[in-house]
C-alpha cells in the first residue's frame, strides 16, 4: 500500500478507509456504559483499540490488511468514543480495560493480540500487565506510560485537521452529538492525570510488547519510548521515519508491515 496523508489533509476531508463490512456488530452493558464493537475475517483474534477522541473507523487502513492475513479482527469504540456511550463518572484507562475484557466474554474470545493507538495503547499495555491470561502480544504504538513521556503540547496544522476529523465524526456517530467540547475536556483530563505507572509495574508485564515509536510523534518523547523498552521485560523498540503520531493514517503500508511481522512473530 503506497498511499500517503503526511499532512492529514485526505483524512480530513474524507476520514480513513471506511471499514469493510462486518462478520457482527453489537454492544455490551459494562460499567454504566454500552460498548459497540465489531468483527471482521476470521482466525486468530487481534483487537484493535484507536486514539483518544477517535473512532474504530480510523483504523480503516488497518483491518482489510489484517483480514487479508488471515486474522479475525476486532474494533472496539472506547466508552464515550464513537458509537459507545458513558455514563458521569471521569474516564479512566483501566475502566477502559475492562470494557474490552468485557468484550473479549462476550464474543468468547480466551485470549487475543491487542493493538493500541495513543490511548489505546495505554488500555492495551493495562491489559497486558493486568489480565496477561487474555492476552497474547500488546502493539503500544505512540503513548505514555506515566507523565514525564509527554512532550509540552505546540498545536499545528496536522493537529487541528486531526481534530476538525474528529469532530466530524462525533456529530455523526455519537448519542451526544452536540457535546464534543465537553468530551474533549472529560477525556483531557483523564490525559493530563493519566496513566502512572512505575518502573515496577512494567516490569510485570510477561506478554511480547512492541513499543513503537514515530520519529516526528508530537505527543510522546522519544526517550520514554527507550525507558519503556528497557523496563518492559518482553519488549522490542521500533522506530518508524518519517511519520509522526498519525502514521496508520500519513502512511499505512509501513505501519501495517510492521504490525503484521509483529502479530506473525508471536503466533509463530
């Protein structure tokens, strides 16, 4: 896949590939929420979770590719996100954790590869030191683990064409359409107070983690990719160029490379 939206002025204006259709579709009561997911091909199982204030339909480039290799993939929209709702209490990552535990019991799915995406990530990686019975492998793309990880915010043109998407997209797709600044400021503050995780706590994580990194990411240091890679046990570090925290949307072919060499290493 040669495609390329370095500026995210396509994902703007059109969105990421729109998802194929689905095998099934549903939502789970968990935790004062309805969680909607869905599942694609068939196979072995990997779950795909997407980026605070997005969707499962930002993974457009990702689950044609991930089905074509022969896996049953499942999305997930976070509480709150897309088509999920919420209920009053703050957002909190290991909340989020167990909405998809919650939908890994309802699809009966023992165990499965996890994929996360900024937020997602973060979810991800709690799954895999706190539920590492369910989980096979965690993908950590582009996230922190506690608060020295993140860069002082500087807004810009690839930012706010992301954002202009999501909002987009919330009207569309939300019970609350008309709540997106409210939203963006719930999930905020979970991101300003959250994640905090020590040194200690990575270190029981006992699944294969692939910490990946771009080179340009706006949000993550570089360094605190190096420190996750160092005090994760089961982990690789891999840098991708040129992109930056958007690269499943600026340049999908490289990300989804190194995802499926991920997801065929831990099946081996």
């Amino acid at each position: 896949m040669d495609y390329q939206d370095d500026d995210l002025s396509r994902f703007e204006a059109h969105g990421a590939a729109p998802l194929p259709a689905a095998r099934h579709e549903g939502r789970v009561e968990n935790e004062g929420a309805k969680i909607w997911y869905a599942t694609f091909g068939a196979g072995l199982p990997v779950i795909l979770l997407h980026g605070g204030l997005g969707h499962s339909g930002n993974w457009g480039f990702q689950v044609p590719e991930l089905v074509k290799a022969g896996y049953r993939v499942v999305v997930i929209d976070s509480r709150g996100h897309g088509r999920s709702t919420r209920d009053g209490r703050p957002y909190k990552y290991e909340l989020m954790a167990s909405d998809v535990l919650a939908v890994m019991d309802t699809l009966q799915l023992e165990k499965a590869a996890v994929v996360g995406w900024s937020d997602g990530a973060c979810v991800a990686l709690i799954l895999g030191m706190k539920a590492a019975d369910r989980i096979t492998g965690v993908f950590f793309f582009g996230c922190n683990m506690d608060p020295s990880g993140t860069r002082e915010f500087e807004p810009g043109p690839v930012i706010d064409r992301c954002l202009g998407r999501h909002a987009k997209d919330y009207a569309e797709l939300s019970a609350t359409p008309g709540q997106f600044d409210a939203f963006v400021k719930a999930v905020g503050l979970m991101m300003k107070t959250e994640p905090n995780y020590s040194a200690a706590d990575l270190a029981r994580t006992s699944v294969p983690v692939a910490i990946v990194q771009s080179e340009h990411d706006e949000f993550i240091k570089r360094e605190h990719a190096n420190y996750l890679s160092q005090n994760v046990p089961a982990s690789e570090l891999i840098i991708l160029p040129d992109v930056s925290h958007f690269a499943p949307l600026q340049r999908p072919g490289q990300f989804n490379s190194v995802l499926l060499a991920f997801l065929g290493n831990i099946h081996s």
